[in-house]
C-alpha cells in the first residue's frame, strides 16, 4: 500500500469516527442506564431523526427493538450485539427483508 493511500484511508477512518461521534453528542437517550451505559429499555433518538426504542445491553441494541430510519424504513425485531439479528426490515417502499440469525434470508 502506498503512503498517500494510507494515508487517505486514515483521514477517511478519522472523519467517519467524528461524524459517529458528533451524531452520539447531539443525540437524546431517554431510559434505563447501567454503569454509565444504555442498559434496559429506552428510546434513542439520533439529530437526523433516526430513532430506535427498544432494548439495550452494555450501550447497543440488544433484544426486542424498532429501528425507524428518516425516510420510514424500519426494522423491527431482535438485535444482538448492536445488530439486527432475527426480524423484519421494510423499505420506503414497503418492500420487506426478513433476517434471521443475524443474516438477511
């Protein structure tokens, strides 16, 4: 790999993490915390309107959860460790995905 490609591959890593970052600050989490983490029921609600209310395990989605995107996509389901895990996802259009076990089927 070559220098200025490393390079440009850490800049991109550095700006993802800071927008991931700037969009958890801005964020309203309201419920149940454990050890200064989200844990239990609760709802998150993200600046770009995209909101999920369910439950959380050690800060991520974990167990019975809705995803809803800005522009009406959802997912609703199970999650597992931060990701979906057996549900259903819905398009804008109403199209529908179904996961089970963490893979989309």
């Amino acid at each position: 790999m070559t220098e200025e490609r490393r390079e440009f591959e850490e800049r991109g890593r550095r700006e993802r993490w800071q927008r991931r970052r700037r969009r958890e600050t801005d964020s309203v989490y309201v419920g149940e915390v454990k050890d200064g983490e989200r844990h239990g029921r609760g709802t998150l609600t993200l600046p770009d309107g995209e909101k999920y209310s369910g439950e959380f395990k050690d800060g991520k989605y974990d167990g019975r959860g809705t995803l809803t995107l800005p522009d009406g996509e959802e997912y609703v389901g199970e999650w597992k460790d931060g990701k979906e895990w057996t549900g259903t996802f819905t398009d804008a259009d109403g199209s529908k995905t179904e996961w089970k076990d963490g893979k989309e089927i």
